[in-house]
C-alpha cells in the first residue's frame, strides 16, 4: 500500500504482512465505488455503562450556517492572516452563500480566535478535496496545502507575489483582498442573477 506521511509530503510504499489486516483510507483519497459484494452486518452492543467512560463528546462540529460541510464542500472559500481580522470574513460568508460553498481558515485565523478550528483547513484541520478553493490572504504553508493540495482549481489571492501558495495555484491573483472581494462578490451575484 502507499501510505501517505508528514501531511502528504512523502508517499511511502509500504508492504504489510499479519492477521488480520486493518488499514485507512485518506479521505477523498479514492471515489466511492458500488460493490459486487454483499457484507454480513452484525450488531454489536458491549455493556459500556456510564462508569466505564474517561472520554465524552461535548461538542459535535457539524454543517455550517450555509449547510454545507467542509469537508464534502464544492467550492471552499478559506481566509488567512491577511483577512486582518474576524470582521472581513463575513465577506467570505456571503461569496460562499452565493456560490453555495463553505467557508474556510488557515491555523493562524483559528490559533487568534477569529473563526472555530471546524473551519481549520489543513494537516491538523480538515483536508479538503473541493472543485474549487479560493485562498485569500494565505501564505500556503506546507502545513495548510496538506489540507487543500486534492482541491481540482486553486485560486490563491495574495499581495505577495512570491507567497509559497502562488506555486501552488492554478490561478495566482496578486491584488489586495479587502480591495478584491467586495468586486468579486458583486460580480458573483450578478452572474447568479442573485
Ligand atoms: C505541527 C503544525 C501543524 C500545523 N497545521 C496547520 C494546519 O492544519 N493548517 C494551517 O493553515 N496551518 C497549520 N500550521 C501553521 C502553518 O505553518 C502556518 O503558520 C499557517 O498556515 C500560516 O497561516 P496564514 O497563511 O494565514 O498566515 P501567514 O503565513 O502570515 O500569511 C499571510 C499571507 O497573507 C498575505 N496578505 C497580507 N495582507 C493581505 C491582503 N490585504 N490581501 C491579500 N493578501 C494579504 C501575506 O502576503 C501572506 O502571504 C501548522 C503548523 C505546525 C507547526
């Protein structure tokens, strides 16, 4: 099997031996397939009482307020430091609303508390495969194209034209974004007829 490590940055060819065999698929590593094989579900309910559990689940990050998650996302529209704050990505919220997209973030944004590690794009966040991903105001660490490397069109807008992430985009806009996104905002909607 190949395996992937260090966030995807080594593929390592592995050969696995023993009984039985467990393995993990990344996710959107490979498109779901119908099997020809039918599979015997069993039900399994072990007598786990309440003193029994060390870990409980106190919170549940689901949808967001758009209904669309993350991780199974068409289109994700992610800001960075350069969003300069919580304030602007209520711009992203709107593009997303339009194009029916979710928002994303890269770690600094979740470390300052501007947005919810839900949103977190990346090796410690989620990774995401959308058809489109549109980075604003993100340098494009190793750490954050783990997250977003499987995306079909990257779009990266950045003022720094030498911002690691415009080797990474498939369209490279240099421009400010608080100048750029109330244009492209407006442009959206009116292709959307919105
Ligand atoms: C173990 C580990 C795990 C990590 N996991 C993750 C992870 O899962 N996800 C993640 O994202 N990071 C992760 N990181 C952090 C990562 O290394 C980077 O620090 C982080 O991704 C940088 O975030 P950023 O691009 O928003 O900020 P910065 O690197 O500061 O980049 C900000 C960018 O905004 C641009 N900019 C500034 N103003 C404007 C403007 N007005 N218009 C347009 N562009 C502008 C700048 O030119 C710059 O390129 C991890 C780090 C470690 C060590």
């Amino acid at each position: 099997m190949t395996r992937a490590r260090w966030g995807g940055n080594l593929l390592e060819r592995s050969k696995v031996t023993g009984e039985p065999l467990l393995a993990t698929v990344q996710a959107h590593a490979v498109a779901a397939q119908e099997s020809p094989e039918t599979a015997d579900l069993q039900t399994f309910a072990p007598p786990v009482t309440d003193a029994d559990l060390v870990v409980g689940i106190v919170d549940r990050a689901g949808a967001q307020a758009t209904g669309v998650g993350l991780a199974e996302a068409k289109v994700v529209i992610s800001g960075g430091r350069g969003m300069d704050g919580p304030e602007a990505f209520a711009m992203l919220e709107e593009l997303a609303d339009i194009l029916g997209g979710a928002v994303g973030c890269s770690r600094v944004v979740t470390s300052a508390g501007w947005r919810p590690h839900a949103e977190q794009v990346g090796q410690t966040g989620t990774k995401v495969a959308p058809e489109l991903y549109l980075a604003f105001g993100i340098s494009g660490a190793t750490q954050h194209i783990a997250g977003c490397k499987s995306a079909k069109t990257l779009i990266a807008v950045n003022t720094d034209a030498q911002a690691p992430i415009m080797t990474h985009a498939d369209y490279a806009v240099v421009d400010n974004l608080h100048t750029l996104l109330p244009v492209l905002i407006e442009k959206a909607r009116a292709a959307k007829g919105a």
